[in-house]
C-alpha cells in the first residue's frame, strides 16, 4: 500500500468478520447461559476499538430458529449499545439497496434518518436461523425489522426441479476502494450442492463496468454458511463449485476458527473460516483458541488480522487409551477411575496457566475422550460429580468411544464431521419407512423429512399440507402432460404417479 | 378553558388511548390474518393525523405470549413507520425513569440521543403479553428494548403471602399541566383483589409537594388490565378498590367498546373503557362501533373525544328464539333453514349498508346465537358451506344454546361473561384432583394450577420445578420456625405440613 496514511485510511475499507455467534446456546444452564452472549459483546466491543467500518457475520447468530424473549432482548441490547453511536460512517453502499435488503424499508440501516447507526451489521442467515414459516422469517428479519442489522443473502428459491438462484452483491465504496459483496444464507447442502452442478442454477451477478471503473477494479467478497468438511460431499459444499472471480470467502457454519485466510489451489481465492465464538459441541477442532478477523481492504489488496477473543471460556481437549496406558490395571476398576482424574486434574490445571486474567478466571470446559476397547465403562455422571464448581460441565466431562484416533484413520473423519454444529436426524423417516417396509407412493421420503423438520423445529404448522400439495401437483401436471401427448389406460396412471415420483426424487426441492 | 389557542396548545398534553389490539389474532386465517394489524395501524394513524403528544396503550397488545416472528416483525414494522418521525415532542418525563421503565436503558424512548422518536408510546402488559420466563419478560420487553415502546407498569410482586406492590407514577409535565401516569400490568384477578383487602400490600406513591406546585395539582391517571365485570367479585376488581385521588380510569382487558367516560359515584373519578380493537370473540358486546379516545388534559381539567375506528372488520350480530318464530315448522328441518338464511343474509345486507367506503367492503363477521329449545340442532359447518365468499366466518355463524336471553336474566350475565378474551381453564388439576379422590399434602392446587398455565402457555420451562422449590421452602421455614418454639414429635411433622400447606392456601401466590 501507498500514499500518506490518512490517504490510506480513506481509502481502505476495514471489515471486522466474525460468525456462528449462537446467541442463546445453553440460556437455561447456570453456568453457561451468558457465554454466547459475552463473545458477541466482546466482538463488538473490537469493532468498536478497531474502529471498522462494518461488522459482517457468517450465520447462527442465533442458536435457536425461535430465539426466546431473553434471547432477543439480550441480542438488541447488545447491538444498541454498540451499533448506535455518533461515529460517522465513511463507506456508501451504491447497489439497488431494495435488491440487497429483504426488509419492507429497503435500505441500509444507517442511511434511515431516524437512527444513529455508527457500526452497521450486515449478516446472512445460518442453518439454525434461517427462514421459515408462511411469511419465510428469520431470526435475524427481526433485527432488521428494528433496524439493528442489516439482513443480506436471503435468496428465494424457485418452487419446482432444480430451483435457481441469482446473487446480486451489495456493491460497497469507500474512496478508491470497490468491494462487492455477496451473501448466500444456507440453503440445505445437497440441494445447493445439485445447483452447482446445474448450468444456470446459480446466477453470480457482476457490478456493471463504468466510466473509469472495470468490473476487474471490484474487490469481490462471498459470505456463505455450509458444510465445507468433504468426507461426504453431497452433503458439503465443494470449495471449487465457487466461482473463479471471488478474491476472499467468508466460510460460516464450521464451528472450528481456521481463521488465516488459506490458500485455494487454482482458484485465484482465499478462504476465512474464523468459527464460533463459542463452543456449542464438546470437540477438540472447537478447543482451540477462538478468533475473529479484521479484515482491511484497498483497491485490490487485503491484509487480514486475526484478534483472539479473551472472554471465551476456556476450553480443554484430550484423548486417552486406556489399552495403552501402563499404570491401568484392566482388572481394577480403581485404577481407572484414579487415572482419568490425573487426566481431568491437569486439564483443569493446564487451563487455569492459561489464563491471562486471573481474576476473571471462568470454569472451564473440560473434556476427555475415553477409548475403553477391552475396558468397562464408568458412569460419566457419577465420576463428574466431584468436579462440580471446578469445571462448567461435570456432568459430560468423559465420552467414551472403541475407536480411537490412534488406531484407526476414519476416527479422524468422525472428528471432524462431528464438528459441525448438531444436525437434525433427518434420517428418521427414511428409518420409519424402511423399519415397516412401507412404499411411498407420492410422497418422497426426503419432502416428508423436511416437512417434519420445519414442523418441529421451526413451527411451521402448514409443512405437511403444503408437502402434500406440492406433491399432489407436481404428480397432476406430469399426468397431464403425459396425458396431452399419448393415451393411456386409467391402470397405467399408478405407473405414472410412480414415474412422477422418482423424477421428484432426483430433484429433490 | 381560557388563554389563547396557542398558550391553551402548549399546556394541554394530549393522548390517545386505545386497548387490547391483540396483535397477531388469527395470524393463520387466511381472511383474518391481517386485521389485528390493520386496526392498530389505524389508531397510530390517527395518532398521527390528531398530532397527540403520545399514545397510551391498557395492554394484550400482543395476543400470544409468545408472538410470532411473523407478528414481531410486523409490529416492529407499524412502530417504526409511525413512532419515528421529526415531530418534536412536547412533554418531559420529570420522575425517575429508571423506576418508571424496566429495562436496561432506564430512560423514556424519545430522550435517546440515537433515535428520532416523534411519537413516543406507552404500553402496560395485559393477561395476553404478561411476562414469564426465568427473566420475567414480556412480548412488551422485545419492542423496549429496541427503544420502540415505553414499557411500564411492570410490578415486581412479593415472593410469599400476600405480596406487595409499589406503583410509582410517570410524572409528565407539559407547561403548565402535571399528570401522574400509574400503570398497573396485568397480575391475576383472584391475587389482586385479596392484595387490594390487604392493609398497605398496594403502595400508590405520590408525588411531592414541590415549589408552586401541590400535590393536587397532579391530574392522576391510572391504566389497567383486569376483568371489571363483577358477577364473580373474586375474579375481577371492583372499582372502589381503586384510590380516591385518581381523575381517571383507564381500564383494559374488557374487550366491549364503553369509551365514553363513566363516574363511579362516591369516588370522584370516571373510567374509560375503549375496548379492543379486533373481536377476539364473536359475541354481542365486541359487535359494536370500536372506538379510540382523545384525551386532552390542561390543568385539572380533561376532555374526551371519541374517535371510531373504520378499519376494523364489521361484524353483525343477532339472536333467535326458534319458537318464538311463527314461520318455523318444529317437525320441517328445511323450515328452519329457511328461516335462518333470512336471517343472515339480512344480516349481510345490514352490514353492507353500513359500509362507508364501498371500494374497501370487508367480508363481514356474522354471529346468530340460536336459542334452539324443543328443535333439533343443525350443523353449523355445513350450514356456513354456502357462506363462503360472503362472510369472514363461514364455519361458525351459528351458535347453539338452549338458554335465550328473553327467558332467563343469566344469559344475559352469561353473555358479559364471555365477553372477556377466552381464558386458561384453570380448573384442570383441582378437577383432576378431585376425580382421582387426591388429597394434596404439600403442593397447593392453586400453585399446580398457575405451574401448569406458566408450563403450557408460556414456555416457563422451570414452572413445576419452581413450583415444588417455593413450596417445600415455605414448608421447611414453617416448620423450622415452629420447632424453634416448642418442641414436637417426629409424627407431628405431618400435621406441620398440612397446617403449612392450609397457610399458604389462604394466601396464595
């Protein structure tokens, strides 16, 4: 970079990018219930030092898809107080602002003259705070609805086959610099995974070269929150599928922080994956350090700074094999028990060296995973309890498994697949189905498997009729197409009720 | 009144006060779904056009405790448009408002520096939006805390016996006028009337007497939310209850629309009652005109004005004595038909005449209360079939019962019954109790009753739990206090317990 520095600070847009915040995760434990509250107010408070012109989040600012009332209470305090203030903002945001915004103003929120918005939030939505419902609302449509944040990436998906989607960035100027940046909130993998793979499915709109500015001049940045874990990849999303022209990705959803921006081969991009800023599953991907990323742009330059977060509760990972530990006696339950407490006694140990200030030492989360082959278990619970005030979580500290990272390759894939946030068990119509050898005749399994998953867990009371009447449709208009080109015999339909089926299944929507 | 016009402007603080707005009511129905909405744009609208320093609202202006997002959104969306704006605001808070407002902000809405409030509102919560929760926070708590409503009248009661309550009026200052606003949030009937037969356990603080300005020259206002029908006195408040220094009553949770001011002789105040502003139930009393009042205070002296309210669905209502009708054939069905299509379809016209704006013709709600004594019922669902189209209501036109007003004075009583918004039926467990010939020896039946209402409807997670602690507590200190005077048998804890539990039934919490 060049220039005099106060040249350099006009022309450089400096981006604070953090994600998966969970607010509310574990609201009703004792202990825990302020953690994903605390880490979000301490990124704020970064922004707010680091003076960034905004703050971009990946997804999951929520955990819940319904936040309780103390959830959303707390999260609107918390961006009150940082989000309004008298610092003047330095960047113009020179899109189609009612493209780029979902809500019913249709701007970006520090341009409504009723607020004082200092710190602009701009946000996608995650998997755990996506939209649903008649009105398709999320979470975070609430924030924007109050003007605390800006709600981006809300792509609407076409409502047969294949679906498609078009993607028009907010197009961000800060004195010489052009940023475009573009939101795709989550969309289920699989599904998101066949577009890809669909011509046209997917429609990444370019800013418009103009008078003494090419499309090249623009800084293009992509925030999205998927699976991007390849161990199974119809369920992940495949970081090639992204197009060539992005210069830097913000990766949501994977709640482990490989914050420094790697490296995509062939690609012509890098990739941020700054993870959550708290740890929502015991794992050891979200026992390292937590960070968030100050990311500074000029023209066509970045430099990204990664900043710890200091009020995440420490968090302490290890594995054990009892088989290979020459002061366990197999025969003595004993023995066991007085080695794991070494384990969990260091741990506690090694977390309180850590910390930076004493006084505000938190209990920590401990965990030990426990390879038991050959080996009884022991009641986690019961070995927990005299843990209890010394660690946040007495009663989980031990997990006990058969196969451990050292003996077997695939424990590692089990690692790390199990670092994505909990998923729903979409598997239990499919179970339901095979277990009473039932044939679905019009109703694909996976459509049952969503429509349950929205009734559940998004209190969507009309998933089921509308399952039901998307199908029935879909099934009528094959038949009546069918029907225009050639006769056919009133048996047959069942055949072509069957046909229609199985077209479904390969499209699923 | 005297002065000049605009010395009378500025000394003369002026309210719109509305009630019961229940909003998201039939958020589902695909006719329905919007007027709840519509209704309560229409008062802020007016609120808007009449130029009132404020709107003051009696509460239930949510209907779920926990609304939608869909509703929160929309809400949010109607107080944004119409509360933010550049109109300057002409009154000052003069009390603590860290005691007036319960949230974390402490300060009346228009005095943040980061919000353009130009019409500030304040609301009490009803039965329907009453906090709850390990927080105690209400639907009210969300719309506080992102500064779009001035919440208050949230009392903090006692944990045993009886309870106390402090009420600390705003103090609203316009010139030369002084106002003493006292809000009182909904708390159950049965609780506030014995706290109203409890010596000093309802505590109305007044303001001080100050330089040139005495106590009475406050004019004192009081909004509530209760039942105010009194023909079960336990369940609802009697207004002699209510302070002798009031000027004026303004009373919410009763849904008919009585807003013209009333005097209760020997008190010295009038009470209004503007009723909701949707009908949440389709009986006699929410059948007419729905109003708002203008309140113009200067001095001691008031004005109401009362302004109708256009937008809200018509609704016609009717009742029938089938053997009262000399047309109808006891033994001929179609007769009976016959004669009740006269009558609604009369109905419908009546409603149509009625319309003012003939392009913004609602379909209108129909009600005939059938007194069917000695004739056969029909089926209300397949009678409105024909409806459809031509009503809001088609499936519940009709309603059937063998009592008719004419008969039996009850009915009458009966009707005002329901006129209340359709209550929790709190006689579950005491019937269940009974049924199953149960003898509660520790856990009150009135404690189990509210557990299970605070459980099912308001998502209080930790209600049983809290329940069973309070109680066992209660028991313990009784019994810890007794012992300490006189020494008894281990077997005379039993009769201990029950004595504890017979207390606590005197005074339920």
């Amino acid at each position: 970079m060049s220039g005099s520095s106060s040249e350099d600070a006009s022309n450089t847009l400096r981006i604070l990018v953090a994600t998966d915040c969970h607010l509310g995760y574990m609201e009703k434990d004792e202990i825990r219930r302020h953690d994903s509250f605390r880490a979000f107010e301490e990124i704020c408070s970064i922004a707010e030092q680091k003076q960034v012109d905004f703050l971009l989040l990946g997804g999951d600012l929520f955990h819940e898809n319904k936040p309780s009332r103390s959830t959303l209470v707390k999260a609107m305090e918390i961006l009150r107080r940082y989000c309004l203030n008298d610092q003047p903002v330095q960047f113009q945001v020179v899109s189609d602002q009612t493209v780029n915004f979902a809500n019913s103003f249709g701007h970006v929120n520090y341009e409504d003259p009723h607020f004082n918005v200092g710190l602009p939030v701009f946000s996608i939505h995650g998997n755990h705070d996506d939209p649903a419902g008649v009105d398709n609302l999320s979470a975070i449509d609430i924030l924007s609805a109050c003007n605390l944040v800006n709600y981006f990436g809300k792509t609407v998906l076409g409502g047969s086959g294949v679906g498609q989607i078009t993607l028009y960035p907010i197009l961000i100027r800060k004195g010489s610099t052009s940023v475009a940046l573009y939101g795709l909130g989550n969309i289920r993998d699989e599904r998101l995974n066949r577009m890809f793979q669909t011509p046209h499915a997917v429609q990444w709109m370019r800013p418009e070269a103009q008078e003494g500015c090419q499309v090249s001049d623009w800084f293009n940045i992509l925030v999205l929150h998927q699976n991007r874990v390849k161990t199974n990849p119809k369920n992940a999303i495949n970081e090639h599928f992204l197009p060539r022209f992005m210069d830097f990705i913000v990766w949501g959803h994977e709640h482990e922080c490989l914050v420094d921006p790697q490296e995509v081969p062939g690609m012509g991009f890098h990739i941020t994956q700054p993870g959550s800023s708290v740890a929502t599953s015991l794992i050891e991907g979200e026992s390292k350090q937590k960070h968030v990323l100050l990311l500074e742009i000029k023209g066509n330059q970045y430099r990204p700074t990664k900043i710890p977060l200091a009020s995440v509760r420490p968090f302490e990972y290890t594995e054990v094999v009892l088989k290979d530990e020459p002061d366990i006696d197999p025969n003595d339950q004993n023995s066991i028990l007085e080695h794991l407490d070494k384990v969990v006694s260091n741990l506690i140990k090694r977390s309180g060296q850590k910390a930076v200030n004493k006084s505000e030492l938190k209990l920590p989360l401990v965990r030990v995973k426990v390879d038991y082959s050959g080996f009884m278990t022991i009641n986690p619970q019961r070995f927990g309890q005299k843990y209890v005030g010394k660690v946040a979580n007495p009663q989980d500290i031990l997990i006990f498994s058969k196969i451990s990272r050292k003996d077997q390759k695939e424990a590692k894939i089990d690692d790390s697949e199990r670092l994505r946030p909990e998923e729903l068990n979409q598997q239990n119509i499919e179970a339901l189905v095979a277990e009473h050898n039932l044939k679905m005749e019009i109703l694909p399994v996976n459509d049952l498997d969503i429509a349950l998953h929205n009734f559940v867990n998004k209190d969507d009371k009309m998933a089921f009729y509308s399952c039901v009447r998307y199908n029935l449709e879909e099934t009528r208009n094959k038949i009546a197409r069918d029907s225009d080109s050639l006769k056919f015999d009133e048996k047959d339909i069942i055949v072509k009720v069957g046909e229609s089926l199985q077209a479904r299944n390969l499209y699923p929507t």
